[in-house]
C-alpha cells in the first residue's frame, strides 16, 4: 500500500460496493426528501420531527438559545417553528439528519470528519449569510442546504477509507497527509454521486461536482455563492495558509456576486460567530 494510484484503486474498488455507501434511516430519508422540495411541506416535517427525540430536542434547543429566545421557552414544534420560520426549521433539521454519519470510531477517520463537519457547517452558514446580505431572496431557502451537501463526496470517501482500515485482509494505515490527498481528488465526483443516489435535486449535485472546476456556469449563482463562500471557509480552516482575503476579493466568484472587500469580512465573521449555535 506504498502507491498512492493502488490505494486510490483500492478506495474505488470498496466503494463500489452497496454497503459502502453512506446510508439515512427510513425516517430521516422522508424528512430530507421534504426538505429539499422547492416548497417543503412544514407541517409534514413537523409530524416526522415529533416522532424523533433527537430533533425535537434539536429543534428546541435552538428556537430557546439565546440568539433566538423570546420571553418565554417555547416546549412544542409547532411554537419552535413559529418562532424560527420554515427555512430555520428546515436547515435544523438538514444538520441533524447529516450528522448522523459523522460518528466513526476510528481515530484518524473521526479527525477528519470532525473538521469536514466543522467546514460543512461553516459553508453552510456563510452561503446563507451571503444570499440574505446580495437580497437574493429565491436562493435563501436553498443556500443553507447547498453550502452543507457540497463536500458530502467526502464523507462517501471516508466511509470506504474506514472499512478498509478495519478490514483484516490488508494491512492500511494511511497518514493524515495521504487521506487528505484522496479526498481532494475524488470527492467532487463521488459527491455528484452520493447525492444522485440520496435523490437530493440536480442543482446540489451539481454544485458537489463543481465548487472546485475551473470551468462552471456564471450564471448559477447558487454555485457561485458555495464557491466563494468555501474559499473563505478555506482560509479559516488554514489559516496560515498562503491564500488571503485580498486573493478571494479578487477572484471570479466575487466579481460575479459583487462582494466587497468589506462584505468578505463580514461574512468570515458572520461565520465564526454563527457556528456556535450550531456546533457543540
């Protein structure tokens, strides 16, 4: 296991296999389904949410933080959705059926999704930070989700990469830097696929296979919001990395949105302060 082409063989071949893909409980498959219909259906979610400890304490928990908290705690789904609106609800429940495929025992594995997680959310959060800040009031029920599924071929690649270290028919113990090197090359392809087989709409697998081409459609901004805000995540994941603001200010994603110098800051930010409320 010396050649980094055998092992991204190896990583192909596992892959392949039906029981490598990363899978969503029956219950969390219908409430993605809904959630990322062009106009979900809240009270639908809301049924599914009820039947789920684990989301309706979620759910609760965020409509009392005190980013949100009114007067009074609410105690009910219907009162938690009044408060926070659809698209919070929505996005709440998006994050919380995905992290459920976040939870590997495998030390190396379980340090590279705690930072994909990390990153997911940030995106997440930035897209729509973005969307509200350009007005671009058609993708604001859409950002949120986009920004989370776009590095999913990630987590598809980890999954393969577990299963082969636990496996007692080789011996693999890939580093930090060699695992770092396959899921950069593979995870735009294999994140189109993932998302094709959790029938997640066009639009995001699209942007999954594209956020890091040169080449991509200008004219979906939903695309380029992810872009650009991913080249901040980018720079506050690494932040002695080379890349600066002034390099993501000047970059093709910002010229097309119209991002200033001043509103990339804000956004970074508006990102940092953000993710305490959904990472804990």
């Amino acid at each position: 296991m010396n050649s980094k082409v055998s092992l991204i063989d190896l990583v192909k071949k596992e892959m392949e296999k039906e029981n490598c893909l990363p899978v969503l409980s029956k219950r969390a498959g219908a409430l993605q389904k809904e959630a990322v219909k062009e106009d979900p259906d809240i009270q639908k979610i809301g049924s599914i949410i009820r039947l789920d400890p684990t989301l309706t304490s979620q759910v609760l928990k965020v409509a009392n933080s005190p980013f949100y908290r009114g007067l009074q705690n609410v105690e009910t789904i219907r009162e938690a959705v009044i408060r926070l609106g659809q698209n919070e609800v929505v996005n709440i429940v998006m994050t919380v059926i995905h992290k459920g495929n976040f939870n590997s025992n495998v030390p190396i594995i379980k340090n590279n999704q705690n930072r994909l997680w990390n990153h997911l959310v940030a995106c997440a959060l930035g897209s729509l930070w973005t969307s509200r800040h350009l007005s671009m009031e058609p993708l604001i029920p859409k950002s949120f989700i986009a920004g989370l599924l776009h590095d999913m071929g990630k987590i598809y690649l980890l999954t393969a990469l577990e299963k082969i270290i636990k496996s007692r028919e080789i011996d693999f113990k890939p580093s930090a830097a060699l695992i770092g090197k396959i899921l950069d090359s593979l995870h735009a392809e294999q994140g189109y696929h993932l998302l094709r087989q959790w029938n997640i709409p066009e639009k995001y697998a699209i942007i999954a296979r594209d956020h890091h081409t040169e080449e991509f459609d200008h004219t979906d901004l939903l695309l380029v919001i992810v872009r650009l805000v991913n080249k901040v995540c980018g720079k506050m994941d690494n932040p002695g990395r080379t890349e600066d603001i002034s390099t993501i200010v000047g970059s093709r994603e910002a010229e097309i949105l119209g991002m200033t110098e001043i509103g990339i800051a804000e956004l970074e930010i508006a990102m940092e302060d953000s993710l305490k409320k959904y990472i804990s």
